[in-house]
C-alpha cells in the first residue's frame, strides 16, 4: 500500500497545500493591515499642512489603527504562531502603527472637539464650529 505523500519531503501534500493557501492568505490580510495604516497616515496630511480649521479626523484615525491591529493579530492566527514571516510581518505593521500614533499623538487632545487646525509655531488649535456662531 502507498501512502499518499510527497517522497522529497515526507509530508502529506494536501497539507503542504493548505500551509501554502493560508500564508499566501495572511500575506493578503496583512497587506491591509498596512493599507489601513496608510490610509491612516493621508487622513490627517490637511490638517497638518493646511493653517486652516479643517473637520477632526483624529477619532477616525484611532479606529481604523485599532482595525489594523485587529487585522493583524488576524494575519498571525491565519499564518500560524510559529510562523517566522507571520511574526515579522506583525512586527512592521506595529511599527507603522506606533510610528501614526506618534505623530497623531499632538492631536489626540482635540478628541472632543468637531475643529482642529495647525498654529504657525506647530501646535494644534481645537475648536467647536457652533462656538463660532453669534
């Protein structure tokens, strides 16, 4: 009786296929995981540049780098906890998500506020528009 595995490896081949099929899938996960951090990153690029009040993106940019980590330990569950790449992986979407944290960190005061814009020295300006009506 022949048993069903690959002679060159020893192992079983459909097993060997579904370790294929779930890396090429958490290399797919993780690649949005860095999507959503990019992502993250354009959110604010107006109100950093731009001297003018512009809307709040601050809390939307918190949730979508919580879905990135989210997304993430995904990508590691999906790649396997002994997997090299799998953990490599996570560790460069967790330094773009500390690296956006760090530069939304100045931000992240104006939470309540509906209005943030720049000053001239760097500094944000938080400010509710309905507070500008007479």
């Amino acid at each position: 009786m022949a048993m069903d595995t690959d002679t060159d490896t020893g192992r079983d081949p459909v097993r060997r296929r579904t370790r294929i099929v779930r890396g090429c899938a958490a290399a797919v996960v993780f690649a949005f995981a860095v999507l959503v951090v990019l992502f993250a990153f354009g959110g604010t690029i107006e109100v950093d540049t731009a001297p003018w009040l512009d809307q709040n993106p601050a809390p939307v940019v918190v949730m979508m780098l919580v879905i990135a980590v989210l997304v993430t330990a995904g990508g590691v569950l999906l790649s396997g906890p002994r997997s090299y790449a799998g953990w490599i992986a996570a560790a460069c979407v967790a330094a773009l998500v500390v690296l956006r944290t760090w530069t939304l960190a100045p931000m992240l005061h104006c939470w309540s506020y509906d209005s943030v814009g720049r000053n001239e020295d760097g500094s944000y300006r938080c400010l509710d528009r309905g507070d500008m009506l007479p």
